[in-house]
DNA sequence: TGTGTGCGCATTTTT
DNA sequence: TGCGCACACA
C-alpha cells in the first residue's frame, strides 16, 4: 500500500541529514534516546523518521503515536511532515501529552470511571475550584492558602498519588490529604478534570485493564517522545504501560535544557527510559546549525561546570564569529538604557527587529526594558501576557457554552451576573440556600427560587440550551453566547472596552474557524470539543507588531532562536536566584546554568550579556554582584572589554568561585527546620545584614567554611568591608 | 452592586 | 516598588 512519501522524495530527505541524524532515523534496533544539543535538528530528526519509518513501509501512520509537549511543537511537527509525506499521514497520532490523553478518556469514558460529558479546568478555573470548596468545607484560607493547596494536589497527581494513597509524614500533610479527597470527590461529582487528571486517569485505566493496555502497546508500534527532559513520573508511567515488550520507542531530548524540573520533570527519566525501555543506544546529535564558534565554545563550557549530566559538546562548522559581550551597567534603569540602545544601533545596520531578543530570568525585569522601548521608539512584543482563552470575556464567552453543554456550577457563578443583571451575593445565597433545601443542585433552584431576575435568568439559558438541542451549529451557539446574554452588548457599551468586544466577536470567528477545519470526527459533540479545545490550546498570547524586538523569559524562550541575544540582569541573587543560591541542594543551582545554557544557545550570531551594580528589588535597593556565571566562560570567547569588565572590581567577585558544595546524589534532602543547624548558611551573597555601627549593608561575597567564613558586606556609604562571621556583630534582615 | 482602599506578596510555568 | 485580591463602604 502507498500510504507515504515516494522513494525519491524520501532519498532527498535522507541526502540532507549528517550521519548521526541519519542513524537516528534509519535506527533499526529497539528503542533509542537521541541525545539532541540545542539547535542540532531534533525535529527534522524526528520528522525524518516518521516519513522514513512510513516510506520504508515499516508500518502504518496509524501505528505512530507522535508526543509533544506543547500545541506549537505538534502543530510544527505537524506542518513539517505535510511537506515530507507526500500521501498524507492520517491516522496518526500526534498531539501533546495531554491532547492525546484527553482523547483517550472522552473515548473511554465508561471504563474509566468518568462522566462522559466531563469538562477541563485550567489551572485557574482549578483555583477557582478550590477555594469554592475550601468556603464549603469552612477552612481557613489563611491557613491553607487555596494556590497551596493547588500545587500539593497537581505534584500528588503528578507523581500517580491519589488522595487514598498520598503519604502523611506530618500533620499538615494529613490535612492536605483530607483537602485533596474532598476534592476528588468534588470533581468526580461535577464532572470536572484537571490537566493531570487527563494523564492520571487514562494511566489508572491501563493500569487496572490489561485488554485495553494491550490493544493500545500493540498498536502503536512506534512511539516517538520529544523533549523527553521534561518528562514527569506520570508520564513516563504512561508511556510504560504503552510498552507491548516489542514496540519501538524513539525519545529526543537534552538533560541540559532541562528547566523544568521544579515543576515535578525529571530529566532521569532519560536513564530510566535507556534501562527499561530497551535503548542500549545513544545516539549524540552534537553538530550544531545554528550559532557560531564561539557562542558554542562558551555554552559547552558554562555547562560542563554541572556534574549532574549524561555529556555532550556541541561542535559546529561555522568561524568563532564574533566574541561575546558582557557589559556593565551602574543601576538597572542604565542597563535596560543599554539595551535598548544597542538594539537601536541593530536596527539601524537593517538587523530586523524580529530577530532581536531580550532575554531574562524574571518577568519583573521586562517593566524598565519596555518602558525603555517605549522612550527610544523600538517596536517591541513582551512575551507571556495572557492568552486569548485566558482573557476574562473569553471566559465569560466559554462559561456560557458551557452551561449550554451542560450543569457547570462554576460556569454558572461566573456570568449569572454576568453582564450585570442586579443579581448580587444576596441572591446567590439565597439559590444556594433553596438547593440545599431542595436537596439538589443550583441548577435545580433556578427554577424554583423566587426571585424574578433569577427567573430572567434561568429563561435565557433555557433558550440558549434549547437552540442547542434543536441541533444549532457551533457558530450559531457561540453568537448566541455573547449576543443573547448581553455580553457583547455591555462590552461595546464602554468605549474602553472595544478591545473586549473585538475578542468576543474574535470568540465567535474561532468558533466558525473549528466547524470547518474540525478533523476530530470523534463521537463527541463539536460544542465539547471546542470547549475542550479551548483549555488545552489557548491560543497565542497576543497579536503585536508583526515586526518587533521579543522581550521574554528564558523559560519562554526555549526551543527559539535569534540573530542577537540580549541577555539582562546577570547577577548573583537574581539570575542565578536568590532562591537557588540559599538552596542546600546544588540541584536548583545546576538547573540555573541550564537555564543560563539555553539563553547561550538561542544566539545565532550575536549575544551580549548584561549585568547592573544595583537594583531595585521590591523597592528596595539591592547590591548585587555579577552572576557566577559570566565567570565561568572562557576569557578567549569574550570581546576585550568584556575581559576587562570581569576583571574590575565594582564589587568584584572576579574569579574567586563560590564554594561548591559536595554534589550529592540524594534526590530530595530534607529542608533545615533552624538555619543554626547549617551554620554556612547564615550569609549568602544578596543577604541584607545590619550591622549595630555600620547600619544596612548587603552580602557581596562570603569565602571560606565554618568559623573562618568571612563574608564581604557593601554598606551604602562605607562601601566593602569584610568581616569574619563568627565574631562579625552581624544580624540578617533579608535574604 | 460597583467602587475604593489596603494588605500581602513577589522565580521560572509547555498542559 | 507595583499588583492583585479580599473586603468594606455608599
């Protein structure tokens, strides 16, 4: 059957690969990891060897699953193979972890326990959610904070807990289990999932039904990962119960950029998958397209500085370029000055803005770099605003089709007031008050309460539910959606919400737009599916000038590249973090320098890299001095003046290292309850200390261990004065 | 019911 | 320092 690229095609494909990538994608063994450096060509890679494995006629589109960690890298893997597979592809399954897992729920539904016509929470509708029940359940939120609350359930699911099985090593953990089975319950009861609960329900499902394991392992005989790094335990659980014991997985990924593990991702999973999986081969893709020499020379070593790694040097072709640069700024507002400055002069040499990138480590750092943008006139687009699906009339827009699909209690809080229609908290109360009399639901006490705008109320959404089941298209309920319940009407009202009213009608395009191009012909009702559609894929942040400098956080910016990198805010405290630096686990500072290795390597040409001697911090002025790692790249990849900068005492901490401490393998030591415990750690770089004669000052630098530490405290109008710990008069306010 | 005020908080965040 | 949220007020 010809179901795939012609041979010829596939030959030119091939033609353009180096050998490793072309082992990679002609592997015939196993399973295989590939070890893919930063801008190597993992997703040629990988597109490769799903139009090889289907030109080779090694087996059917329907026989691959294709996993991604995010929409825009299925969607670019998606495009990619349109181009290469000449026959087409469908059948396929390719789609985000929780895009595809989702599917497999609302497909078996039944057997999982689940209401079939269940609804996904994002992350603040599950905020949401739970403060909604912690007010039931008369806790304190003071005491239980509802994001607290969020984060112990997401890592419980996240590592395949449920409340029943969840560990109490304390008293507090004991409360947190009640919370989250309590929740569990709420959920099961409302027909609610969140995002883990996709994954932890379809791997509970093939846990406990081995037909259907076994039908789905045999399947997919080709299971291709990317970004396997970023894996967590119940991901990589689910892809083992998808291991027939003679298919064939395929895992990308680079344990360097992995930068997610204080979200629950274990870049250990790529070991683990080497053991259990049947991959006794590596294959290193370390030849590198994008950047030159000396960007490369820098990156490989900042990165071999961690111990913590599997180990590979990217190489590349191309000349040393230019050398790096690494420029001081007194204060911040005079780095963000500088940035902006040197961007102008880019600009000005016809580099396009869009291949211009700011890049730093907190999002609190983008306000002086766009205030300066404004002030000098550059187009620029801040990265990481909230999403079209995120907006609150988009919202209001998806509750209302919610309550079409059916009883949403939280979809009916949100719009019942609105647009306002005078029904209060008073009113509500009194809703509730009537369901629990009746025994049943808000829904049910719509109808029954005697209150008129209720009774208003509860007649439009009988009319919007009846359009729906007179058999309306997707469009047709959208529109009624914001025009029936006043929504647009009230938005257009406000002449400062015409932006508002233009996404509600934006809502109603989108909705036009998934009619037609729907190509999951599921048996689900095209409504759920866009709604569904909508908390998994949100969409694009915002649609700025087409053309403009991007300003985002390194996290935002993996996986993209540009001409010139700005790298901003180079100091010890903040990047790496005050957070990391105080750690006791060198885990957090090694995950720092991967994140410095990632903003390295998203510079094809051009990187300069920026720190200031003082910044505002929470309104308060902070000393802070370079970071770590300028100090940790070679002197022979960096411009002159950036040498000489380093080497300037203002406040220097040259080259003296920080005193690392000894790598331990131990993955979660417990936290110090008494700082006194961990005498070293009284002073780190970034503390705020007083001192009874000198006043305020803050820690620059600190040398040596135990009663010979001393540490180097900058006062404001003193300057560096250096003390001895023990016997230094010190008192730690901050840090 | 909308508006104001003040408190508390403040890495990173693919889904 | 700046904001987002919770609560108090008119």
């Amino acid at each position: 059957m010809i179901n795939s690229a012609a041979p010829y095609l596939m030959d030119s494909f091939l033609n353009l690969l180096n050998p490793h990538q072309r082992e990679a994608v002609c592997h015939n063994g196993e399973g295989l990891l590939v070890l893919a450096g930063a801008g190597t060509g993992k997703t040629r890679v990988l597109t490769s060897r799903i139009a090889w494995l289907l030109s080779e006629g090694h087996c059917q589109s329907r026989d691959i699953m294709a996993v991604t960690f995010t929409n825009k890298a299925a969607k670019e893997m998606r495009e990619r193979l349109e181009v290469m597979v000449a026959f087409g592809f469908s059948g396929l399954t390719l789609g985000t972890f929780h895009g595809i897992c989702h599917r497999l729920l609302r497909r078996h539904a039944v057997a999982a326990g689940v209401d079939k016509n269940f609804q996904i929470m994002d992350s603040s509708d599950q905020l949401t959610f739970i403060r909604r029940l912690l007010r039931e359940k008369q806790v304190d939120e003071k005491e239980f904070p509802p994001t607290e609350c969020r984060s112990y359930i997401n890592a419980a699911k996240e590592n395949g807990v449920r409340a029943a099985a969840a560990p109490v090593p304390h008293k507090r953990a004991a409360a947190m289990r009640e919370l989250y089975s309590w929740y569990e319950e709420s959920c099961r009861r409302e027909h609610k999932a969140d995002f883990a609960e996709l994954l932890l329900a379809v791997v509970e499902l093939l846990r406990k039904d081995a037909d259907l394991r076994t039908h789905y392992a045999r399947r997919f005989l080709h299971i291709l990962v990317d970004e396997f790094q970023d894996t967590n335990a119940l991901q990589y659980e689910w892809l083992k119960l998808l291991d027939s014991g003679d298919n064939h997985f395929f895992a990308v990924g680079d344990d360097d950029q992995s930068i997610y593990a204080f979200r629950g991702a274990d870049p250990g999973n790529m070991l683990r998958f080497q053991e259990e999986l049947r991959s006794n081969t590596i294959v290193r893709l370390e030849q590198n397209y994008r950047s030159t020499g000396n960007i490369l020379h820098a990156a490989n070593r900042l990165i071999a500085t961690n111990h913590n790694r599997i180990g590979k040097n990217l190489k590349t072709d191309q000349g040393g370029g230019a050398p790096i640069n690494i420029i001081r700024a007194t204060k911040d507002i005079e780095e963000a000055a500088n940035i902006v400055i040197a961007t102008k002069q880019l600009l000005e040499t016809n580099m396009v803005a869009d291949e211009v990138a700011v890049l730093y480590r907190t999002n609190a750092q983008s306000r002086l770099l766009e205030q300066a943008m404004i002030e000098y006139a550059i187009p620029y687009r801040i990265y990481g605003g909230t999403r079209f699906y995120e907006r609150l009339e988009v919202k209001h827009a998806l509750a209302y089709l919610r309550l079409i699909a059916g009883d949403d209690r939280d979809a009916l809080i949100r719009v019942i007031n609105m647009p306002p229609r005078g029904i209060g908290t008073r009113a509500i109360e009194k809703l509730q008050e009537t369901a629990t009399q009746m025994g049943s639901n808000l829904f049910a006490a719509l109808e029954a309460v005697q209150i008129p705008k209720i009774g208003q109320f509860a007649a439009l959404l009988r009319k919007i539910r009846a359009l729906y089941a007179s058999g309306a298209d997707l469009p047709t309920l959208a529109r009624a959606a914001i025009e029936q319940s006043g929504l647009l009407e009230h938005y257009s009202a406000k002449t400062e919400d015409t932006e508002r009213a233009e996404n509600l009608r934006e809502f109603v395009n989108g909705a036009v737009l998934f009619q037609t191009s729907e190509t999951d012909n599921e048996d689900n009702s095209p409504l759920l599916q866009f709604i569904a559609n909508a908390v998994l894929e949100s969409g694009e942040a915002q649609g700025a000038p087409s053309n403009a400098v991007n300003l985002m956080t390194i996290h935002a910016a993996k996986g993209l590249e540009f001409m010139h990198v700005f790298v901003a805010g180079l100091e010890e405290g903040l990047f790496p973090t005050s957070q990391s630096l105080n750690s006791i686990n060198t885990a957090a500072i090694e995950e720092e320098r991967r994140l410095m290795y990632v903003a390295l390597t998203r510079a094809r040409r051009e990187l300069s890299l920026h720190y200031a001697g003082s910044r505002q911090v929470y309104g308060e002025t902070k000393y802070l001095p370079p970071s770590r790692f300028l100090n940790e790249l070679p002197a022979d990849c960096l411009s002159t003046d950036a040498v000489d900068t380093l080497a300037t005492p203002v406040p220097s901490i040259t080259s003296v290292p920080q005193p690392s401490f000894q790598r331990t393998r131990l993955p979660r030591p417990p936290m110090p309850t008494d700082e006194d415990n961990i005498p070293d750690m009284r002073y780190r770089a970034g503390d705020t200390v007083l001192h009874p004669r000198y006043g305020k000052g803050v820690v620059i630098r600190r040398q040596g261990n135990g009663d010979d530490l001393q540490v180097q405290v900058t006062f404001k109008k003193l300057g560096i004065k250096t003390f001895k710990a023990a016997l230094a008069p010190l008192k730690k306010i901050s840090g």
